[in-house]
C-alpha cells in the first residue's frame, strides 16, 4: 500500500465524521429557516407597502453511505469556508476589514441570500462558464444536448485538457469577486479575495459536479449559516453581530474549519495519489 493510500484510510473516519456531522446541520436548518421566516421578528416591518422594487437581486454574489454528490457539496463547502477564513485572517492583520451591505431589513437579506444562489449560479456559472465551454468542446448540435451540456459540462463535453477550462473559470472567479463590490449595495473592497477565491471554486463545482451542486454548494455558504446566525439572535434576543460572536457559531466555525481541512488533505492526497499513478503507467 502506498504512502497516499495510507494516509487515505488514516483520515478516512475523522473526514466521514465531519462531513456526517455537517450534513446533519444542514438538514436542521431547513426547519430552523421555517421557524425565522414564520415565528421570528425579523420581518416585523415589512406591510404592503414596503419599497421592495429597491431590493437588488444581481448576479453576485470514503467510505462514507452519503451519495457521492452529497459528500462533493459538503467537501467543497468546507473548502469554501476554510479558504474564506484564512483569507479574512490574513487581510484583518493587514488592516483590511470585509463589510457587508448595509441591511435594510433581515427578513429581505434572508430572502436575497435564499435565492442568490440560483439567480448568481445561472449568470456566472451557466451563462459564462458553460457557453463557452459548449461552443468550445460540443460535439453535437442538438438541443437537448445543449442543455445537458450547460447542466453537467464535464460529463457530456469532449474536454481533453483543461488548458481552456482552467484559465476560463478562473477569469469569471476574479468577476464574480469584482461583481461584490460593484453592485447596487456593495461590499467593502475586501470582499474581493473572498468572493474571488469562492468564485474560483463555485466555478469548478459546476464543470467537474453540475449545476445543481455548484446551487447547493453556493446555497451552503449563504442560507445555512445565516440561518443559525439568525435563530441564535431570536432565541437569545440579540443583534445579528452579537450572535455572530455567539458559542454555538463559534462552535459550527470549528466544525466546518475541521471538514475543510480534512478535505483539503482528501482532496490533495488523492490528486497526488492519481499522479504517481499516471506517471508509473
């Protein structure tokens, strides 16, 4: 058995615990969305006549009995938030601070960050990932397959290399990160290595996994944990900062820190683990 291998099998069950644990909060926070949009105060202020012509939906932005998909979306989720918190570690000793938007009511940024995923997926992934890929690499003319082309570019798209593929995802990365701070309500400039680095891997999830799990991907790191953000703020009648700070989120920032190492280490041993075995054939 090789190095790689044995490190494989090493990391096998802490990885599959973590994503277990992960996937588990995940299907929480379904009912626990439920509860804040329902029997929350979030939406208080909202009537009839609440100006929402001014809210601004743009294009942003092992072993283990999971099905294979299920666990890609949780791998690359934890890879998402890992990265995002190094590179926020990194730009706050720098003296660059990431703001969000000012927020005009919770109960719209919870709607917007709902249903960004689908709406920003559509814009950066579909309509500048995959119809360059398609004019690129399609082989065929109908319609159907132009579809499931967009759907899953790596299945049903001849690409023999990614020297185009590479280069094109992440272009529309470094976009994806610039369309933070050029929006109707922007980030602050530090937004842009985060949703960048996002965008980068948003933007392989959808070549090599599909559509759907590039949405699910994008809709983890939004909905999911804003969902916990918002119920710890209502359970313990506090602001939305302060329940940023809270131990429970404290905790569930461990957790995701620990899936995205694992991984990372996962996903690198068994991209080195394919090399060696490449160049012994």
């Amino acid at each position: 058995m090789s190095n790689y291998n044995s490190l494989l099998h090493a990391i096998a069950i802490p990885y599959t615990a973590l994503i277990s644990i992960v996937f588990a909060l995940m299907i929480i926070s379904f009912p626990i969305g439920a509860y804040i949009v329902f029997n929350s105060d979030i939406g208080d202020d909202i009537t009839a006549e609440y100006p929402i012509e001014n809210v601004d939906i743009f294009l942003d932005g092992i072993g283990l009995q999971l099905p294979n998909y299920i666990e890609s979306i949780i791998k690359w989720f934890s890879v998402i938030i890992l990265i995002s918190v190094v590179i926020n570690f990194i730009q706050e000793n720098l003296g660059i601070q990431i703001q969000p938007p000012d927020v005009t009511n919770e109960l719209i940024q919870f709607f917007m960050v709902t249903i960004s995923p689908i709406t920003e997926e559509v814009g950066f992934r579909i309509l500048l990932i995959g119809l360059p890929l398609f004019l690129f690499y399609s082989h065929k003319s109908s319609i159907r397959f132009f579809f499931i082309a967009l759907w899953h570019p790596a299945r049903y798209l001849h690409v023999i290399n990614n020297n185009k593929t590479i280069p094109l995802i992440i272009g529309v990365g470094v976009f994806f990160g610039l369309a933070h701070i050029m929006s109707g309500e922007p980030w602050s400039l530090g937004k842009i290595t985060q949703a960048s680095a996002s965008g980068i891997i948003l933007g392989w999830v959808y070549y090599k996994y599909g559509f759907l799990s590039a949405i699910l991907v994008h809709w983890a790191t939004n909905y999911f944990l804003l969902s916990y953000v918002f119920a710890i703020s209502e359970i313990n009648q506090i602001s939305t900062s302060n329940a940023l700070s809270h131990s429970m989120i404290n905790s569930l920032e461990i957790i995701l820190i620990l899936s995205g190492i694992t991984s990372t280490t996962i996903i690198l041993l068994n991209y080195l683990n394919k090399r060696k075995s490449l160049l012994v054939n």
